[in-house]
C-alpha cells in the first residue's frame, strides 16, 4: 500500500514526444521530474495487491496555512456525501491562509437538503476525513458543473 506519482519507464506508441515550439517545456514537465521514467503528472495509489487507482492531478494543489492539498483528495470525500452526484473544488486567495476552498456540488435530485444543512454537513465531512483546516468557507451548490471535451 503506497501513494506516490505515476511514473512510466519505456515509450508506448502514440506517446508525446514534444510540445509544439517548446521542447525545453517538454522536458522540463515530463522528463525532469523522475529522470529516468515520463511522469504523467497524476497521482496514483497501489494497493498490496497490486492494483493501481489514480488519485487525480499532482499539478491541482492548493496551499491552505501551508499545508498542500489535492483539490481531488477535497473532491473525493465531498463525492461520498449521500446528496451530491458530483463536486469541483478551486482554490482562492484568502486573506488569512493564503489560500481557501471553495467547493461547488451537484446535488442528487430531491436530496431535502437545504444550503445550509449541506454546507454543515460537508466542512463537518472534511474537518473529520481530512483535516479541520481544509474546511471550506465557501460552498455553492450550482445545476451543472463545465466539463472539458474528455468529461
């Protein structure tokens, strides 16, 4: 059981060799990181059986009173509440921390929750699976969250 950065060290058909009038960007992002291996830029868990989970991206990390967190890690639990079907979590400038959490949820249809009870529910959710500091201040709850082409 180990958490780290997803890392691959042979070439695959199909794979990026460049980016388009920036090689030395290339390099930097892909190659630099692990010498050795082309880091994906994705975080990923094993288990002890073996089995792989990707975590989500290592570049979306917000920094709250110094302490790095994965915007996807924030997702993850707040995807487990009973009434949201989907969540995105962004970092903002914040005067005190330096930067917060602000959360936007889908709810599922006639979950009865109000905003209120919710947000409640879900900084209580956070401050107990990862830590009273990621509490969000700020929580939305929006009809559709944007999607990029690949969902």
């Amino acid at each position: 059981n180990i958490s780290g950065a997803l890392c691959i060290s042979k070439a695959w058909p199909g794979m990026a060799r460049t980016i388009y009038n920036d090689h030395k960007r290339f390099l930097e992002t892909y190659l630099t990181p692990y010498p050795g291996f082309f880091f994906t830029g994705d975080g990923v868990y094993r288990t002890s059986e073996g089995y792989y989970q990707l975590t989500g991206r290592l570049d979306d990390i917000i920094n709250i009173s110094g302490h790095r967190l994965g915007t996807a890690e924030v997702e993850d639990v707040v995807n487990h509440h009973v009434a949201v079907a989907e969540s995105a979590v962004i970092g903002y400038p914040h005067e005190i921390k330096g930067e917060g959490a602000y959360v936007f949820v889908v709810l599922k249809e006639d979950t009865g929750y109000t905003q209120e009870t919710l947000s409640a529910d879900l900084r209580e959710l956070i401050s107990k699976k990862i830590a009273k500091y990621a509490a969000p201040e700020y929580i939305q709850v929006t009809h559709r969250l944007p999607k990029t082409r690949s969902g």
